[in-house]
C-alpha cells in the first residue's frame, strides 16, 4: 500500500461525492495518490486534509532544511489543485 494509501485509507464510494486525491511535495520530490478518497463537499476534504497535515507537520519540521518547502496539495477529480497548505523555512537576514 502506498504512503497515500496508508494516510488516507481506502477509497470510497458514494452518492453524489466528489473524488479528491491528495499530493505531497518537498523539495524536487512529488508524489500524489494513485486512489481518489471521496468528500460530501470540499469542506470535508479541506477537514481531512487539515487532519492528516496535522498529524505531519511534526515530523516534517524536524526535518525540514534551511530555505526549504514542504507542501500538501488537495486535487480536483482533473487533478487541479483547489487547497494548498504550505511549510516554509527561510532564512532571514
């Protein structure tokens, strides 16, 4: 099972859902979900995705380099992306 499929589990499958897919990116690397997860409405995928990042962001800032970008993107069914959440780390001065 895929990292995406780990995060967000199996896909599933309802009525008048909207199907979203999830993408990561850090520095030259980017990886989005092969399997969709549906959503009642777009605050429902924003909810989740605000979730899942919630539960990264730890991890990832220990991580993250000097003038680095870590982001979490949410993907229409045409994998455009509709929300985008960013961590930034810059050096100042």
């Amino acid at each position: 099972m895929s990292i995406f499929g780990r995060l967000w589990g199996a896909p599933t499958h309802g009525l008048n859902m909207s199907l979203y897919f999830f993408r990561i990116r850090n520095g030259r690397y980017s990886g989005a979900s092969d399997q969709g997860s549906e959503f009642e409405s777009r605050e429902a995928a924003w909810a989740e995705m605000t979730k899942v990042c919630g539960n990264l962001v730890g991890g990832i800032s220990r991580s993250l380099k000097q003038n680095a970008e870590w982001q979490m993107e949410l993907l229409d069914e045409a994998k455009r992306p509709v929300f985008r959440i960013r961590l930034v780390a810059e050096t100042l001065g």
